[in-house]
C-alpha cells in the first residue's frame, strides 16, 4: 500500500469529528436515534485518543446500526456531509473507492 494513502487515511481518522448528526434524540436503550451513541460516548469522543480510537469507535457505532436493522448508509451520508461543513476529510471512504 502506498505510505501516501495510509498517511491521508490515518490523518482523516485524526481528524475526524464527533460521529453525531445533530439529531440527539435518546431513545432506544439511551442510545441517540441519529447516531446510536449515548450521552457519555458523545461527551467522550472528542477526548478518544488517536486516530485508530477513533475508526474502532465509529465502526463500532456502524456495527449498532446494521444490529439494529437500520440502514447505515443513513448516517453515512449525514456525516459525510457533517465532515463537508467542518472543512475536514471524512475517514469514511464512499463505498468503491479504492482508498
């Protein structure tokens, strides 16, 4: 794999902003309808260390998604879009990129 690439992967990651959607409404088993994250892993996130803390974070919260028979893809797109408006890559690479 090109150096390149994994340099720009794992600065994406380090920069990656806090997976909430700015939905925030808590419902199933306290876990936020938007993003499936409760209050104490939204507070956290930003303090969640480094960049591979942070992609097994949000692959976990993708793992809820699918889990809960929601579509991820959902989410995927709002925070693309939420990574756009903040002016920073999104780690999340569109499904087939070779990247």
């Amino acid at each position: 794999m090109d150096t390149k690439v994994t340099d720009a992967a794992d600065a994406a990651w380090t920069t990656a902003p806090s997976p909430c959607v700015d939905i925030c409404k808590y419902k199933r088993q306290g876990r936020c309808v938007g993003c499936s994250m409760t209050k104490a892993e939204k507070q956290a996130f930003p303090s969640s260390g480094g960049a591979e803390q942070k992609r097994e974070f949000i692959e976990t919260l993708i793992g809820r998604l699918q889990e809960s028979a929601r579509n991820p893809a959902f989410w995927i797109m709002s925070y693309r879009r939420k990574c756009e408006r903040e002016g920073v890559p999104c780690p999340i690479p569109v499904e087939g990129d070779d990247a």
